[in-house]
C-alpha cells in the first residue's frame, strides 16, 4: 500500500541518520589518538579535540536558556490557562505563537546586536562581544513559547473537577493554582522543561552568531567571553573560517560531534516521552 | 435569646463542636426567598423559597433540567465561579445575606461544604486530600488528629488507616466518595451541600453513604440533590420538588420550585399535581 | 430574635483577610508576562528600526539585487530564490509522503508494535536537532547521491529540509485525521463503502483545514531554518554567480537562502551589513515568515468556529 510506504519512510530516515552518524564518527575515532579528545581545548585544524569544552559550552548555554525560560515560560502558562479571560487569551496565545514562529538566525542577530551590548555589557562590564551570556539569553527567549505552550496544555489538561473541589473548600484562585493546578498537571510540566533542554541543546544558529569562538575554543566556564557549544562547532567546520573538506579528521569530527548531540537529544527526547505519556494515562 | 446566647452558638459551630451535642428545636439555617438564577438572559430557575432547618436531610428532587443543582450550588455560592451567572433574590445564612457585596465567598465556603456527583479527589495522597481545606483555612491544631476524626465521621477510618500516605486514586468509587465527604468535613462545616452524591457509585456504596448521612446529620445541616426519588424518601426530612416550565418565546425551559413539605407528607399526600405525577410515574 | 445572630454571623462572613498572596502573585503573573511581550516588541522594534531605513533607501532594488561585497549593492534576490526552490522541494517531497504516513497511521493501521514502534520513530525524529539533519542531507543528498543532486546544491538543500520537515508534517496530520469523528467514518462504512472511499470522501475534507494549517505551519519553519543549510553547503559569507545556465544548472549549483544572507550579514565585521542590512534582509524573512504563520493561525481560528 503506498500508504504503508510514506509510513515507512520515516524508518528509513531514522536508519539514514544512524548509520551515517555512526559510520563516519568510527572512521574518525580511528584516525586520532584517544588522548586528543581530552586536549585543551577545541581547535580542530590543529587536532585538538577536546569533546568536553564542547559539552561544557552546550551545557552553560543550556543553563542560562532554561534560567530565563522556565520562570517566564511557567508564568505566562499559569497565567494563560488559570487567569486570563478569554477575550484575553485570543490576543495572548497568538502573540506567543509568533514570538514562536521567529526563526533562531533572527533571534541570534537579536542576540548580538542588543542583548549582548545591552544587558550583557550592563552585568559584566569586561564582556567582550561575544559572549556565551548573550547566546544563553538568546536561546532562553527562543524557548519562552515552547515552556509556555506545553506547561499549559498540561495545566488545562488538569480536570475542573478538581478546581470546584478545591474552590468548595474555600480556597482562593492563588491556592488553587499553586496547590492543586500546577501539582496535578506537574509531569506535562517536566515533560515541557526537557523538551526545552532538548531543543536548547540543538539550537545552532543562536550560538553560532552570538557567541564567536568560530575558529575554536579553549575550555572555559567564563559566560561574559566567547565559546564554543557542540552545534556551534559544527557549523563553523562546515563554514567559512574552519571549513575543511574531504575525509581529513577535522572534517569527520563533524560526525562525531553530531553522534554525540544526537545521542544527549535522543535521551531526552524519550525522557520527556514518558513523562507525556504519564500525563495521558492519569485522565 | 440573648446576644450572648447567640454569640455562643456562633463560636461553638466555628470552633470545637461540642462531641455531644444537644439537639434544641430545629431552628432555621438557610431562608431563600424568591430567588432567580440567570445564565446571561436565560433564567435557568426562578422564585425559589425554602426554608433549610438545622440539622435536617433537606432533600431536592426533580426532573433534570430542573435547576435543582444551580439552586444547591447558590448556597455556597460555587456559582460565582460562573461568569454570567446573576443571582436575584435573596439567601439568607442566619439571618445575615449571603449575597452581600461584603461577604467573602471563602468565608461562605468554609462554613459551608459540598460534595459533588463524581468524586473528584485530588490526586494527592488520602492524607493530604483530608489535610487541604484545613490547611488552606489556617486551622491550627494536631492534623493527624483532624484527619483521622474526619475519616472516622466520614466512616472511612477502618479502611485506609494503613495506607494514609498512599494515593487517593488507588481507592474506589465509594470509597473515594466517602473520602470527599471527610475532605469536606474536615473543615468543621455547618452546612453540607451534596450534589447527586451517590449518582456514580453502585447500590452498596450509594447504601453506606445514605447510612452515613444519617449519622452525621446530629452534627451538620444537610441538603441533598438527588434524581433518585426512593432515596429522598428514604433519606430526609423534609422534600423540595422542583420542575420545569417551558417559556413559549424563546423555546427554553426554566426551573420553578413546585412543592416543598415535610418528606413523608409530599409523598403520601401531594399537595400539587406535578408532584404527585412525578412520585407516582416515574420510579427510580 | 434574628437581628443579633445576624449581625455576628454577617460580621464573619466579611471579616476575611486581605488576600495578599493572591494579589501579589496576579502581580508577578502580569509583570511576567509584560517581560515576555517586552522581549518580542523590543526585537521587532530594533529589527524594523535599523532595517527600515535600507529598505526605505533601495526600494525594490534590495530585492532585486544579488550579493555583494559592496554593502550599497547588496540584495537578497538570490535567497528570495533559494527559499522558494527550497519551498518546492518540501511541498512536493514532504507534504504528499507526510500525509500519505499519516492516513496509514490513522486510518489503515492497527495497533500493533510495529505501528507503535514507527510512531515512536517519528515522536523521535520531531525532536533532533536541525543541524543533525543537516548532518544527513550532507552525507546522503551532498556526497552519496551528489551526482544526483549536484552536491552542494539548492536541491540538496531542499530535500534536507523535506526530511526535516516530515514528522512535523505527519504529526500535525495525524493529529487533524484523529479529531475528525469516529460517526463520521462509520456513517461511510455503513452504506458499504471501502475504506479508501470514506477517507477520501468523507474524512480528509473533514480534516483538511487542520491539514493545510499543520503545512503551512511546517512550510514557515522550513523557510527559517539555517543550520542545515549551513552543513549542506549553502553560501552565507561573500558572494557568488549565479550560472547561467538553465533550471536544473540552477539547481545543482551553488545557492543561498534568505536565513543564510541573514546569517553571513549578522556576522559580517563590517558595520553595513551587520546592522542595516541584516535587519533588512530579517525584515523580508519574517514578512514571508509571519504571514504564513499568520495565515495558518487565521484559517485555523476559522475552522474551528465553524465547526
């Protein structure tokens, strides 16, 4: 059936990815020495393959993204499902939609020409332009929508039923919204935190504008100077300063690098799958 | 009475119920006088007027549609919680106006507790669903006490007392029910408003909870909805039989309070023709 | 006698305390969300604000013209160009396979692990990383099937974003395919038709607003990605001839599109194009961008107060 077909195709796809993946980061592994990938730092055109000043990027970056999506993102979604009068909820939900529907290229210009200058500078005086600070900020505003969305599909899921018992009782809207609402509706909202991190972690274009380190990066913890996170790394061996074709290792790190992000993302995909699923079953 | 007398009665039904109480003469708790209720235009139930004694089973019946659920969800006032529901009329709670603009609706419901058609627990564990009310009113006291008197009136005790910290949802129908009526007391109400409280349970769990409403009615005033006529007969004291009117313009139906006795005089002898249409027709 | 216990009874219900929570909590609800929208104004205000003034200068020209490294010559036609080839390749690779998938997973399969596990797959695949496809189509559209697609083409790039785009296509398919009613089908099935007759004729008109809206929606994200592009080969930095040869020359060669000319901007060190021009080129992207997901918000307000 050609329907069984088109279905089959997402299979294949999933195959494609594995084995291209896995294919070319062995090639690679073999080509270097072990004890490159735990050099200083990560400077690909001159071997140096330190996977962890990768992580350590990807995950400050994280960080920062989920420190200024999970308030915003939780609040606007308490706001949206317990509070807002419906008249309110129609200009509300579309204006998410849309600060959603922003691509990230414009969200990392937004990065760099505002956040970084503006708020980075303002905190850290010594920052130089760019900054992880302004990719992790940047990342967290791209996330806003997709916490807030998903936190209140949970919220709304939760019966009203429950919020008459609770009302019944003689509870007022806060009490009932922090201590019945968002308690019953807590495994979409986790569910919705990690798939955040998921896409956090995945984000490229953010990190690629805003937080430089193009050519490479030593390890460091430091927000306010330059960086470099998994995705970035790939996008600079595929572009301008770092690109090198060709079987070379430089190259096939890409592959490798990829491997490892596919991996932490597909982790917490499933992760957050169960969470979702646990969310279904309670009602 | 005197002020202090008065005064006193207060006190005691908002604080430490007296473990034995004495029954006085009924006196009335609830006086509804003409009241309305509107959905935007839409009058779902007009010129209701009952009085609710103290320490009665106060039975609703009636077909459905009747309005029997909007009037019970007055005394609480839960239909606030409706936008475009308008109350006309007025409910008086001892005299004093529920629906003044001053009074606190949290107030109301403290004093005045309800339990609904399905049960509707908090998927928290059994102890911490019988702990809410009185956690949120700010009751002071030992909450492993006020829990495990609550289960015991609610005749729940005995079966969970091994598992209090266990989830709520693990129990069944009836027990569920029987564990919001305990979440219901536990914030020593006055008033009970139990809205079709049996109408999701089976026969022996609906059996054990009218069993228990008559147990606990020396120490609350209860007011029941039910479609179930047998169980108004069996149950209350006294029968307010609602039924609805059709208005010809705009081919709605509104509610409107027919008859309203002592329970065994509206069943054996029917002052309206409606009721005794809808005692002697319709069963169960 | 009434008078008394009324009067205490009144004084009761009134005396409740100020609810302070809750008002300070509504307060940082409120202020939360004024931060939010504050956000999204300021972006778009520095965006139209530095970029308005190019727009207003070139005109249509900006549009018109290719890149440069001249930044008064500079125009975004070549990545008007390969975002529409690119919209091509998704509409006609992804949309019909997307929702192809998703009939068979609503309408033809049972639930068996099979079913189950290709379902799974897909949930997976909406969650990777862009960039990770980028990663594929570089591998299997660039490289093994490079004689094909012409490697680092606006074709390549094209069916990347096709395969991006696809489980978002039949996810959101599957999901217009599960709200249409079950009555709906079985009225079908009763007067003996076939189950590809009652798809046809009765459920996929029912669900073909919500459908379109979930293509749409795919379509605008496609049109904004970057990452996979940048893996595939896309130019963002300098600039490049177009050949002048005929379509399929066009797209097997060297191509750019509209979130690439933003990117090389953006991180161009000269000032030029990394303000005024950027903003420019960011204010076309989003005029294509929120249109389309305007338009899919609308039709899906509108169907649903039709129904």
């Amino acid at each position: 059936m050609a329907f069984l077909g088109a279905a089959s195709v997402s299979v294949v796809i999933s195959a494609l990815i594995i084995v291209s993946l896995l294919g070319e980061a062995i090639s690679f592994l073999g080509q270097i020495e072990l004890d490159q990938l735990t050099e200083i730092g990560w400077f690909p055109r001159r071997g140096l393959y330190d996977i962890s000043t990768l992580i350590v990027g990807s995950l400050l970056v994280t960080a920062l993204a989920m420190l200024v999506a999970t308030p915003l993102g939780l609040l606007a979604a308490i706001y949206l499902s317990e509070y807002a009068r419906p008249r309110v909820r129609r200009v509300l939900k579309p204006a998410l939609e849309i600060l959603a529907g922003i691509p990230s290229v414009v969200i990392g210009f937004f990065a760099l020409a505002f956040i970084s200058p503006e708020i980075v500078k303002s905190v850290f005086g010594d920052a130089s332009l760019f900054n992880l600070a302004a990719a992790g900020l940047g990342v967290g505003v791209l996330i806003i929508p997709l916490v807030a969305s998903i936190s209140e599909d949970a919220m709304r899921a939760v019966p009203s039923s429950l919020r008459e018992a609770s009302y019944g009782l003689g509870a007022r809207k806060v009490t009932t919204s922090v201590r019945v609402v968002i308690p019953a509706a807590v495994s979409g909202i986790v569910a919705a935190l990690i798939v955040a991190v998921s896409r956090a972690i995945g984000e490229t274009m953010v990190v690629a504008i805003a937080a430089g380190a193009s050519g490479g990066s030593l390890f460091t913890l430091d927000i306010a100077g330059g960086g470099q996170t998994l995705t970035a790394a790939m996008a600079s061996l595929a572009t301008g300063t770092d690109q090198v074709k060709g079987a070379s290792a430089a190259f096939q790190s890409l592959f490798f690098i990829g491997l490892v992000l596919f991996t932490i993302t597909l982790i917490l995909n499933i992760v957050a799958d169960r969470f979702v699923r646990r969310v279904r079953q309670r009602y | 009475m005197t002020l202090a007398d008065s005064e006193i009665r207060i006190e005691v039904a908002d604080r430490d119920r007296d473990p034995d109480p004495v029954i006085e003469p009924s006196s009335t708790v609830f006086e509804v006088a003409d009241l309305s209720v509107y959905y935007g235009s839409f009058r779902a139930v007009r010129d209701v007027s009952v009085n609710v004694a103290e320490h009665e089973i106060t039975a609703f019946i009636g077909p459905s549609g009747c309005g029997k659920t909007t009037v019970l969800r007055c005394f609480n006032r839960m239909n606030d919680l409706i936008d475009i529901a308008r109350v006309e009329g007025r409910i008086s709670y001892h005299g004093a106006d529920l629906y003044d603009p001053a009074v606190e609706p949290v107030e109301v419901r403290r004093r005045i507790g309800m339990v609904f058609q399905k049960p509707n627990p908090f998927p928290k564990s059994i102890y911490d669903n019988v702990a809410f009310g009185p956690k949120v009113a700010g009751i002071k006291g030992d909450m492993d006490d006020i829990v495990e008197q609550s289960l015991r009136r609610a005749a729940l005790w005995d079966e969970v007392k091994d598992r209090l910290r266990s989830s709520a949802m693990g129990l069944s129908g009836g027990q569920q029910q029987r564990l919001c009526i305990a979440r219901a007391i536990a914030v020593d109400p006055e008033v009970l408003l139990m809205d079709e409280p049996c109408s999701a349970l089976d026969p022996i769990a609906t059996a054990r909870i009218e069993d228990l409403m008559q147990e606990i009615k020396d120490r609350y005033t209860i007011i029941i909805v039910t479609h179930n006529m047998q169980q108004a007969a069996r149950v209350s004291d006294r029968t307010a039989f609602f039924t609805t009117e059709v208005n010809e313009e705009s081919d709605t139906r509104t509610g409107v309070l027919v008859e309203f006795d002592r329970t065994e005089q509206l069943f054996s002898n029917p002052a309206d023709k409606r009721t005794e249409n809808y005692i002697t027709g319709r069963f169960g | 006698m009434a008078a008394p216990v009324a009067i205490a009874v009144e004084r009761r219900l009134k005396s409740g305390r100020a609810d302070v929570k809750g008002v300070a909590f509504h307060a940082l609800l409120l202020l939360s969300l004024l931060i939010t929208l504050g956000i999204l104004f300021t972006l778009v205000y520095e965006v139209v604000q530095t970029g308005f003034g190019v727009l207003t200068d070139r005109g249509s020209d900006f549009l018109t013209s290719t890149l440069s490294a001249n930044p008064a010559n500079a125009g975004v036609w070549q990545g008007l160009k390969g975002s529409f080839f690119i919209a091509l390749f998704v509409i006609v690779f992804a949309f019909p396979v997307g929702i192809g998938a998703a009939i068979y997973l609503e309408e033809y399969a049972s639930d068996t692990r099979v079913t189950r596990f290709i379902n799974i797959n897909i949930r997976n695949l909406a969650g990777v990383p862009s960039v990770v496809y980028g990663l594929l189509g570089l591998a299997i559209f660039v490289k093994y099937l490079g004689g094909l697609t012409g490697g680092r083409s606006v074709m390549a790039g094209g069916l990347t974003l096709a395969v991006l785009v696809l489980p978002i296509v039949i996810i959101t398919a599957a999901e217009a395919l599960r709200a249409v009613p079950s009555g709906l089908r079985e009225a079908g099935f009763g007067v003996g038709a076939t189950r590809w007759e009652v798809v046809r004729s009765h459920v996929l008109p029912y669900a073909a607003p919500g459908i379109l809206t979930g293509t749409v929606l795919s379509l605008a994200r496609a049109l904004g990605e970057a990452a996979p592009l940048i893996l595939v080969g896309a130019i963002s930095r300098g600039f490049f001839a177009t050949s002048g040869g005929g379509l399929i020359d066009e797209l097997q060669g060297k191509f750019t599109a509209m979130p690439m000319i933003v990117y090389g901007w953006a991180s161009n060190p000269d000032v030029d194009f990394r303000e005024g021009l950027a903003s420019a080129a960011i204010i076309v992207l989003l005029a294509v961008i929120l249109t389309a997901n305007g338009a899919a918000i609308l039709l899906r307000n509108r169907y649903e107060r039709q129904r």
